[in-house]
C-alpha cells in the first residue's frame, strides 16, 4: 500500500489538531510534521520532501499562499486550510496559476471539536472557472 507523506502547518493548536487527527484515520497517510509557522514550514518541507502539504492561510512569518508560491513545481501538492471564508475568496483572486477550489465544511470534526459552527457554507456551484 503507498503511504502519503504529509506535512500539517497551522498556528492554531485546535486547528491543527482537527487535521491531524482526521489525517491519522486514513491508513494511507504518513503523517511526517506538524508546524506551527511559514519558517518552519519551508524547512520541514525542505527537509522531509512530503507528497502532500497542508498549509493555513494565515500563519506567523508569511501566508500559506507565499510559502506555496515559493515550492518549486516538484514540490509537494498544497492543501490550503482556514476557518474563514473570505481567506478562501481572496485565494480565488490569487495569482496562483492552474487552482481549482473546493471549500468543504468538515462538519462532524468541527461540531466534535469547536461546538455547533457559525461559518457560511460556500455554493459549491459557484467555483472560479
């Protein structure tokens, strides 16, 4: 069975936290580093070469979009995470070449973790084409 290497960065303890603990249910997924800001972030992705990179939008030293911006295109897949919305429109308006955005609202983890969510769903049928 391939393992996926995954690297999680996210400030938020919780956060990070619901992802990892998501992560950990898929026998499939290696989970390789948790960081916790962009510097720490491009080292364990310099230094462990994940397949996959979960990245906030919002961290301490530079946006999950910037540290995106400055893989090399042999680098791992980025997965962006928040938990606000408009950090997902302004993604949308990113110049990040060929992004496809999906917004799902991980219900039943959020619900377990943070209590009943006040977030807005996003349309799924109105993504950027």
């Amino acid at each position: 069975m391939t393992r996926f290497r995954v690297l999680v960065a996210d400030d938020e303890p919780l956060a990070r936290r619901t992802v990892v603990n998501l992560l950990k249910e898929d026998p499939e997924i290696e989970l390789v580093l948790e960081c916790v800001d962009a510097v720490s972030t491009r080292e364990g992705i310099a230094r462990l070469r994940p397949d996959i990179a979960f990245l906030d939008i919002q961290m301490p030293g530079a946006t999950g979009v910037h540290v995106a911006g400055d893989l090399s295109a042999a680098g791992p897949i980025v997965v962006f995470i928040t938990a606000f919305s408009h950090y997902a429109t302004n993604l949308q308006e990113a110049d990040l070449g060929n992004l496809d955005i999906e917004l799902k609202l991980l219900k039943s983890s959020l619900d377990e973790d943070l209590g009943s969510s006040q977030l807005p769903v996003p349309d799924p049928g109105k993504r950027r084409a």
